[in-house]
C-alpha cells in the first residue's frame, strides 16, 4: 500500500485496458459494505415516517394529528404548514407559475405525494403514531394520462398554468419544408412508451442534522448528483452553501439514475431536522420508492422520415408529447431536451424539426432514469429506420450504413449542434455481423419458420452520449429572455480528482463521484497505479462526496455516463500531475535535469547516470520531513494534486438553439433474435449481440458486466416493465412481486464485442459506456418481434410489449395452440 | 389504519413471540391466548405484519419443533410434515419418486431464499389463490391432518379452500402434516404434470395447473386436471376427465378437450392478466400439461 512497489518493473498503462479484479468486491460480496442505513447517526435521531396521499388529486381540507402527537416517543407531526415556515420551493429548470415543494400544501397532485411527516424516537414509535393521523379531502377528478390531460376541458393539475400543458416548443434546424418536398417517400411510426422505471437494491434514504449553533445542515444521503441539485435544495431550505454540507457514502446500493431524484427528500428531510431542531432519518420502503420516488416519462412519438430516391435521410420531423407527472420538476424537461443536440443519432440528417409539449398528470413525477430519455427516442427512431428499409426494399443494416455520419466526418457536428468526437459506425456494423453470425442467425431463422415457429431478427444502433452538459436546460428558457444581459448562460460538465501522497508513502485518490456498482475505485486505482508504477492495490481510492471536504463541482456526482469520459480523465490527468511533481523533486535531489528522470518500480533514477537514483518513498519522506533542505528550498513541494477535466465543446445554447450537450459520443449496434410462443405471446430471446465503442476501456471486464446489466433491464423494459395505475390514478404494481425485476438467475447472456475509436477529446480516448443497450435493446427486441410476428403485419407500438399484449392484438385472431406442443414448460 | 393516509410501513406491530416445542404446546398456546397466531417460515406472515395488515398479538412460532418437517412413507403413500420447507420438498427422493408433482410445485415456489424458509403447511394455511401447492394437493386427493388443543381432524385438499386467504381452519387449529395416499391398479401407468404460468419464473403465478393422469393400454383411465390461481380458489375440472377417459391419449384428443373448457364468470381479472387471457392461458397450459403428463407415464419423456 506505499508507492514502494513491492512487484516487478511497472511502466505506464501497464493496467489500463485490463480487465481486473474489482477491489470494491470483497466488501460488496462479504457484507461490509456500509450503505446510507447502515451509517451511525448523530445522537438524539429521531425517524421520520412520511404519510401520503391515497388520492390521485385531492384537496386537503384538514389534518388532524392530535391523537399522533399524544403517543409517547413522538416528537412532532409536520405537514405543510409547518415546513413552509423554513422552505421555499425548489427551483425549475421551466419557467412556470408552478410551486414544487417536496410536501402537498393545499392539494394533493398525485397518490403517494407526502402530506404529513411523523417523528418519533424510533421508526417503530412513528409508524404507531402515523395511523393515528387523519386527513380529510375532497376528492377532484383526476386527470392520469396523456390523453386525458390533453382533452378538451380536462381539469387541470395546476390551475395556476390555465392548462396541463406547462411547455411547448418547436426546435427547427435546417430547411426541414425543403427536404419533405423533395422527398420521393415520407415514412412515419408512432410509439407510446409507457412510464416505468429501473429501480434499484437500496432505496432512498437521507439523514438530516441541523446545528443551530453554526446554523449548518448537514445531510447524509444516497444522492447521485448532480451538484446541482444540491444547489436547490439549499436554495429551497433558505441556506447558503457553505452551510449545506452533504455527505454522500462511498457505496450507494444501486441507483440507475434514480437516485437524482432523491433531492426533494433531501429538502423535505432538511426541513423536518431545521424545524424540529433533532436529527431525522429517513429510510424509504419499497412500496414507498414505486408511488413516491420518481420515475422515467410517458411519451407519445409521432416521427416521419424524407427519404430520397436512394434511400437517403433528408429530413425527420418528430411531434413529443411527454407525460412528466404531477410536477415539472428539474432537470425536466430534459427527458426531451437531453437528446435534441443527438436527436438525429448516428445519421446524417441535415433538416430536423423536433416538437415537444409537456404534459402534467395526476402521476408520480419523473426524473433521469438510466439513459435518460434515449430509450424513448431510440425506439421510435429504429422502428422508423426498419420501416424505410422494409419500404424501400433495402437490407436494415446497408439502410442505415447508408445514412452513417462517415469516419471522415469527425468531429462532427449536428444540425442542431452536437459535437461527436470520433467513430467508425461502419466498422462497428460489421464487427456485430461477425459476433451475432448473422448469415448463421438468418439461416437459423429460416429453418424455424419452415418448422412453423414465429422467430424474428432485430436491429437497433445508437449513439451513447457521455456527460451532461448543463447548456442543454437553457433551451427551455424562451430565447428573449436568453437575450437580456441579465441571462446568466449554464454549460460545462467536469470532474474532479485529487491525488495525494500520505507522508509514509501511501497513495489516496479522492474522487468526486457517488458510485452505485461501477468500479471506479478499480478504475482509478488502475490509472494510478500505471502512472506512478504501482500496483492497484497500492491505491486507496476514496468515493462518495462530502461537500465541506471535497473538490467538487455543481455536476459533480454519477450519471450521464460521465466517469468514462470525464471521470477517467480527471485522475489520470492528476497522477500525470503527481509524477510530474515527484519527478522534478526528484530532479532536484538529484541535480540533474527534470526530463532526465525516469520512474520505474518505485525508485526515481537519472536515465544518463543510472547510479543516481532515489527511491520514491526516500522521495515522499525527504518532501514531508525535510523541505528545508537545500535543494527543496523555494519550491512547491505539497504532494497533493486536484484536477479538474472539463470538455471543451461543452459550451453554452446558442439563441438558434444549437447545443452541445455531451462530451464524447460512443456507438452501439444491437442484434436480437426472438421467439413468441404461438400459443401465449411469451418472448424468449434467442439470441441477443451488441458492439461498443467506448473508445477503448480501462477495464474491458467492468464494462461488460455493466453491460451485461443493461442488456437485460432492456429486455425486461422491452417486453414487461411499465408502472400501471388505474384511471383514478392509483399505482397498481408497487412491490417486487408486481413489478418485475430480472435477479441472477433470469439473466440471459448477451454476446459483446468492441469497436473502439479513440476519442480525440479525452486523454487516453475513453468515452461513457454501459447504457447503450438500455437504449437499443429494448429496440432491436421490439423489431425482432414485430419480424416473428411478420404473419400479422404487426405493429408494436407501445412499450412494454407484454405477453398479452402479443396475444390479444395478433395471437387471439389466431385459432387457439395449433399445437398443444411438448414444451415442458411456458414461463 | 389511519384515515385518508397511506402509510408504508416498515416494522409490525408490537407483538409477543412464544416458540412452541411440540405440537400439544402450540396448540395450547393457541387455544388460551388471545390473538395468538402461528407462524412456520414467515415468508407471508411477516410480510403481512410489516405492512400492518396483519397484528397478532402472539406469534406462536412452530417452526422450531423437532419432526414436525418430517417427510415419511406410509405404505405407497407419504406424509409430508407441516414444517417441510419448500426446498426439502423440492429435493426430497421419497416424494420424487412417488408424487413428483410436488417437486415440481416446490420448485417453482420464488426464489431459493423464500424456499429455504417457507413451509408447505404455512403456504396452504395462507391459501393464497395463487399458490403452487393448492391446484396439485386438490389434484392429488391430499388430505390435511389438523389439530387442535381439544379436537383432531382430516379434511381433503377439496374441501380446505374457502376462497383468497381462507380455508376452513379455526383459529386455534394447526396443520399437523399433509398425507397422500396412492393406490395403483397393475398395468395402470401414472403421470404428472405441474405448469406454473407467470411473467417472470419467480413470480407468483398468474395461471397454476396441475395435471394427474393414469394409463392403461394406451387409454386414459383417470384424468384429474386442478387449476389454481385464475380462479379464488383451486379447481378441479371434471369434464376433461368426462371427454378424455376411455379415450386415446394422443395430442389431438387432448387438445379438443382442453378446447372446450368451460371455466366460467369467476376468473380474475386484474393488471397481471385480464380474465380473457388468463382463460386462454389455462386452456393451453391445460393442453400441455396433460400432454406432458402422458409423455411421463408412458416414459416418452
Ligand atoms: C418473494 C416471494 C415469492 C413467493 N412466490 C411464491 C410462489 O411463486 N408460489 C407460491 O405458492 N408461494 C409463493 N410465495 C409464498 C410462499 O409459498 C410462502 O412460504 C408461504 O405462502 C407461507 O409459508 P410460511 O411457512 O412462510 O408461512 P408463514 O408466513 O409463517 O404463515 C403464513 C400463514 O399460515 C399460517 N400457518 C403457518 N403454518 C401453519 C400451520 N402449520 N397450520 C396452520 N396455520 C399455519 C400462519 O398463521 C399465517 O397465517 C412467495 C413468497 C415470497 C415472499
């Protein structure tokens, strides 16, 4: 654990493409992990338990709360009268007459929306006293889906905005009228994705403890980031942020976005700790993350293709329309405006017009949910791609090769304004040809359908956007106002890491990520290692983020793909900046020039006089113990480095609406090979490919599980997941047992392969990785059924596609089981 | 409850926790405290208590009483103890070789941790619709040896289930063990089937069917075919033995039969499956599920 290397000779990038143990595993997989509910709390917690509405849309007409307070061990029961003494709303992105506060005041929007807070000496104590309470409502009609909120005098979930639409814009690029009339075809799908969500192991959770002394707030939770947010929610609680402190744990149980929208209980939690002057802590339950936490949108695609006489792309137009709940929360309305500057994927498409609208419900509001937003463009854009192919009687994969933003293209840049740094989207087709053994996996196919089996091919490509740049949010500001001097515009997305070097020799990298299972400390501990000549276990990486201890930004944290990108380069850079610094201490304990210096093994040596030489932990004591020395005097010798790696592309909105919002651009192509049961409509998947260029990984065997993750959430998301209420608004699969979620052992295993090109942005060309396949999956899936179900000329046009689904639109018009066949078993 | 809030809880209700040792002790226990209810593997009752739609007063815990999980032969039948996890029964010789049925069931019940834990006595008592267990033990003439503090009694798997979570048992009464018997006539062969229909392999099932048939030359001498899960509680369906006994046991037969059924007004209906489907699905997993029962007994497969 010293930068003595106790191994062999190690010279740089010895670990870096290798696919190594990860060091988090042992304490993952034994049990010591510490998780936020494992943390010990400050003396004198109190629990919070958190009452929520039975009604999709309510007035609360009075809370009674007597009988609660009056039970011993109770130490108070909030609702919005009191919590709106210490708070203002949070913040949003859109501008709207709209008050989001994390409680209902007077009405309740959505069925599960918190409207009391009990706390009490212990979890136990709270939930006694909860069902106690009584809230008297009267009922209002309740608005639950697109449709129905967008219906001619539907009752609207904010009367403050006159209407449940809360925006609307149409995004223009190019002369899109022009390439419709030249087109020789137009083709068009529309898709419904229906909300749903990939919710994680460990639930919400958020331990607040306010000072009064220092009149500090300092909160320990499970957040993600970004920063951001953290922002609003100190924004919210009326505090500065030197007097916000939040401590996110190293290990967090799972997240896959979600754990963003943690942020209103952070400032509900807060709240409750400010008012009642204890530390409160609050775990969510399971049934409480499905109706309470946040979830991705419901959206309706209209897209229409111009096509040329060969097959070219001129134009796409698309009409959204995105269900977004019960509040315009932020960072809505980026379930569409994430995507706009990428809109057009891998193609080249040089006339876009994107309409959106968006729409509130009396449903659980939405945040970022793996790969936020790109399920519910991929999937209509693919299906839309198949079609042309199908149409114009071309091969899907020569179709889209066809319409390729080209190698010599980069960097690239959109009609609305994304920079692509690299790729070979060609390459990458053939590559996945290679590993699905397409001609095998046709003739397969072929052979089936003559045995009277319904089988299907699918494809899906896609481009796999790493890091968020804040930019993209201004486009839901009205372009006058991003006009006035006054505007303050948003842009960038870095990541930070600080190197240090401990006076006895052992190394410490303090990141500002909150990772959930992706193995950055591996990672970093691999990049420094190489850098400095170590070996990875010789590297201490430090996860999670403290905000009064750690160099942090307001994007810091884990979403978006960032670490492959931005988070890689951040350590790298700074162990390049540490081995600089120990070289040039070297230099000067030595005397001789500082390019003279070569680092191997541990020990510092002059390459023209190898007899001169230091070892490096002689190096970190002399820098420590004796800086006065003669030939350290007047130099920086802290062995302590902070980087910050920042793209430059990611520059602000332009007043045309052009906006970068990512920094590297990985591909993905997917092949999938399914079956439907004639008799059922279940799906089994027979065969499933995807190609990644990542630009190369640092661990090629973290990016596969993270994939092999992906992949199979894309199957579930593909053929069963979707959050279901009833029309009175009431969720109806709330537990694991409703709400299916692959484990272990329903896993199926994807084939991969990798189609790397270095990306010219980052230093050593790595880009984000691993929500591809959430993107493309559920695509190509979707298409490879609509293809077995060839028979029927199916169209699948909703998301999830379920068994029943199958059965009742195409199956049942069907005799039943022509063939009560032997298959052992159906599920 | 409390009024016009929905509360997620966590943690149950303050209760008392007694561990019987022998049978007589729970029944005891059972019959003078008040409030007292027993508790084997916990997987539907704590479940139940931490979301507070279940309050006992006293657990009466008989999952520690030595024998009471026992598997034994009697005769060419088995008696199965109340206690008997899931996965014993699922890995258990006896009951392979002489109802493989059960297995089956067995193994299909969740995952392997809610195996390990929860019992066939607790999962019958529970009588949830859309248990594994119900549909086979009706199929397969189980009958239930119950006691209490003053009586003892057998009922049949056909009379146990009253609907969703009920059955006939008293409060202060205890399954003791399930017993089945079998008696085969010579040149009669037997096979089973059990088919549990649902969106993921762990989940509950949205259609259960548990097929029992014998053989003889060829023909079908007896078909028991119980549903479970679509309806409140388990079915058996006597016009499929009515078509098929006495007749051919080829595909084509079985596949008219399974056509015809008629399953009637009470199907569920709910976001899981709507009643049309569900009545589909049984009428397929019907069909193949007969068809499998045949393949084994007559050693096709
Ligand atoms: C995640 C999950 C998935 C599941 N999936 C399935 C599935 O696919 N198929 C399936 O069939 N089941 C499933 N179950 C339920 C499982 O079968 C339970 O084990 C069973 O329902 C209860 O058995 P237990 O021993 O745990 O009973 P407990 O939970 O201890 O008790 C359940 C009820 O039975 C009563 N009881 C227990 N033992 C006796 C007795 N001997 N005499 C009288 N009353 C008694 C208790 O008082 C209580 O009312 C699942 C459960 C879980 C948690």
């Amino acid at each position: 654990m010293t930068i003595q290397s106790s191994q062999e000779k190690r010279t740089e990038q010895t670990y870096v493409g290798v696919a190594y143990p990860r060091l988090e595993d042992l304490r993952l997989t034994t049990g010591k992990a510490k998780f936020l509910d494992d943390l010990s709390v400050p003396p004198g917690t109190h629990y919070a338990v958190i009452l929520r509405s039975p009604y999709a849309h309510a007035k609360i007409k009075r809370i009674d709360a007597e009988d609660a307070i009056k039970v011993p061990g109770v130490r108070a029961v909030l609702t919005a009268v009191e919590l709106l003494s210490v708070m203002d709303p949070l913040p949003l992105a859109l501008r709207s007459p709209i008050r989001y506060y994390p409680i209902a005041t007077d009405r309740a929007r959505y069925a599960g929306e918190p409207v009391a807070v009990v706390i009490a000496r212990t979890r136990a104590i709270a939930e006694d006293a909860a069902s106690k309470v009584n809230v008297d409502y009267e009922p209002l009609e309740v608005v639950a889906d697109i449709e129905k909120a967008l219906a001619q005098g539907a009752p609207n979930v904010h009367e403050a905005v006159g209407s449940n639409t809360v925006w609307k814009k149409t995004f223009s690029y190019g002369d899109v009228g022009n390439a419709f009339e030249q087109a020789v075809k137009v083709v068009s799908v529309d898709v419904r994705v229906n909300g749903y969500t990939v919710p994680p192991m460990e639930t919400f959770g958020v331990v607040a403890e306010y000072d009064r002394g220092s009149d500090v707030l300092t909160e320990w939770c499970n957040f993600i980031g970004p920063f951001t947010m953290a922002y609003v929610v100190a924004k919210a609680l009326r505090l500065s942020q030197d007097r916000f402190r939040v401590i996110v744990p190293g290990d967090i149980g799972g997240s896959f976005g979600t754990k963003l929208a943690v942020y209103p209980y952070m400032a509900l939690i807060g709240a409750c700790s400010i008012f009642t002057g204890v530390p409160v802590k609050w775990i969510e339950t399971r049934m409480e993350h499905f109706v309470g936490s946040t979830r991705a949108a419901t959206r309706l695609s209209h897209l229409e293709m111009a096509l040329s006489a060969d097959g070219e792309f001129l134009g796409l137009k698309a009409r959204i329309t995105d269900d977004i709940g019960a509040y315009p929360r932020s960072p809505e309305p980026g379930h569409l405006l994430k995507s706009v500057s990428n809109f057009t994927g891998p193609y080249k498409i040089a006339n876009l017009e994107i309409s959106g609208e968006y729409v509130t419900t009396n449903t659980l509001p939405t945040s970022p949910i793996r790969a936020f937003g790109r399920p519910h463009l991929c999937i209509p854009l693919e299906k839309l791609v198949d079609k042309c192919a199908k149409i114009t009687g071309t091969d899907p994969l020569e179709l889209r090769k066809r319409n390729f933003i080209q190698p010599r293209d980069f960097p690239y840049t959109t009609a609305s304004g994304g920079v692509y740094d690299s790729g070979d989207y060609g390459a990458a087709i053939e590559k996945l040809k290679q590993i699905f053994d397409l001609d095998g996996a046709r003739a397969d196919i072929l052979e089936k359908r003559r045995e009277g089996r319904l089988v299907g091919l699918g494809f899906a490509v896609g481009i796999e956007p790493s890091v968020s740049n804040m930019a993209y949010l201004d486009l839901a500001i009205p372009e006058e106002e991003r006009q006035k001097a006054t505007f303050m515009p948003h842009s960038g997305g870095q990541h930070s890491a600080t190197l240090k070097i401990e006076p006895d020799g052992h190394i410490v990298a303090r990141l500002d990520s909150c990772p959930q299972g992706q193995g950055h400390e591996t990672v970093a501990a691999q990049l420094v290692a190489s850098v400095l000549g170590v070996n990875p276990e010789d590297v201490r990486v430090l996860t999670g983020v403290d905000t009064f201890n750690v160099s942090w930004s307001i994007s810091s944290g884990t979403y978006a793909s960032r670490f492959g990108s931005l988070g890689i380069s951040a350590v790298y850079s700074a162990a390049l900046d540490m081995r600089k610094k120990l070289t040039e201490a070297a230099s000067k304990l030595l005397g001789v020039s500082a390019d003279d210096i070569v680092m191997e093994n541990g020990v510092l040596f002059s390459k023209s006089r190898r007899d001169l030489k230091i070892s490096s932990k002689r190096l970190v004591g002399t820098v420590y113990w004796n800086p006065g020395s003669d030939a350290l005097k007047g130099g920086d010798h802290t062995l302590s480095v902070t980087r910050t790696f920042n793209v430059e592309t990611l520059g602000p909105a332009t007043l045309d609406n052009k906006v970068n919002a990512s920094a590297t651009y990985g591909f993905i192509g997917t092949a999938a090979a399914v079956e439907v049961d004639r008799d059922t409509g279940s799906v089994s998947i027979l065969k499933y490919a995807s190609v990644h260029d990542s630009g190369g990984s640092v661990n090629p065997g973290i990016v596969e599980q993270l994939c092999v993750g992906a992949a199979n959430q894309a199957a579930s998301h593909a053929l069963h997941q979707e959050l279901i209420h009833d029309d009175r608004g009431q969720p109806l699969n709330i537990t694991f047992g409703d709400y299916y979620v692959r484990t272990a052992e329903d896993f199926f295993t994807p084939i991969f392969g990798s189609a790397a090109k270095k990306s010219p942005f980052t230093p050593l060309g790595t880009k984000g990785v691993s929500e591809g396949d959430n993107m493309t999956g559920p695509a190509a899936l979707l298409i490879a059924i609509q293809d077995a179900l060839y028979e029927y000329n199916a169209d699948i046009d909703t998301v999830p596609f379920t068994a029943e689904r199958i059965w009742s639109r195409f199956l049942s018009k069907n005799n039943l089981g022509e063939s009560a066949s032997s298959r052992s078993d159906v599920a | 409850m409390p009024r016009g809030v929905t509360l997620y809880t966590l943690t149950p209700p303050k209760f008392d926790y007694k561990r019987a040792s022998s049978v007589e002790e729970a029944c005891k226990l059972l019959a003078t405290t008040d409030g007292a209810k027993v508790i084997a593997g916990g997987q539907s009752l704590l479940v139940a208590m931490r979301l507070r739609l279940a309050s006992p007063a006293v657990l009466v815990d008989i999952g520690h009483i030595s024998d009471l999980g026992n598997i034994s032969e009697e005769g060419m039948g088995l008696n199965i103890g109340a206690t008997c996890t899931h996965s014993k029964l699922a890995r258990s010789k006896e009951v392979m070789e002489r109802f493989p049925i059960l297995c089956e069931a067995a193994a299909r019940v969740g995952d392997e941790q809610v195996r390990n834990r929860g019992t066939i006595g607790g999962s019958i008592s529970h009588a949830d619709p859309a248990g594994n267990y119900a549909p086979v033990l009706t199929a397969l003439n189980a009958k239930f040896a119950v006691v209490s503090a003053s009586n003892r009694r057998t009922i049949a798997a056909s009379n146990f289930f009253e609907g969703p979570y009920t059955t006939v048992l008293n409060g202060d009464e205890l399954v003791e063990k399930v017993v089945l018997e079998k008696k085969l006539s010579s040149g009669t062969k037997e096979g089973h089937s059990f088919m549990k229909f649902s969106t993921m392999p762990q989940e509950f099932a949205t259609v259960n069917v548990a097929s029992v048939v014998a053989i003889k030359d060829g023909k079908f001498e007896e078909v028991t075919v119980a549903l479970g899960a679509l309806l409140p509680k388990p079915r058996i369906m006597p016009e499929l033995g009515e078509s098929l006994i006495g007749k051919a046991t080829t595909a084509e037969n079985i596949r008219q039969a399974s056509q015809k059924l008629q399953l009637g007004s009470e199907i569920i209906s709910d976001y899981k499956a709507s009643a049309q489907y569900r009545t589909h699905i049984a009428k397929v997993l019907v069909a193949r599920s007969l068809l499998t029962a045949v393949n084994r007994a007559t050693g096709a497969e």
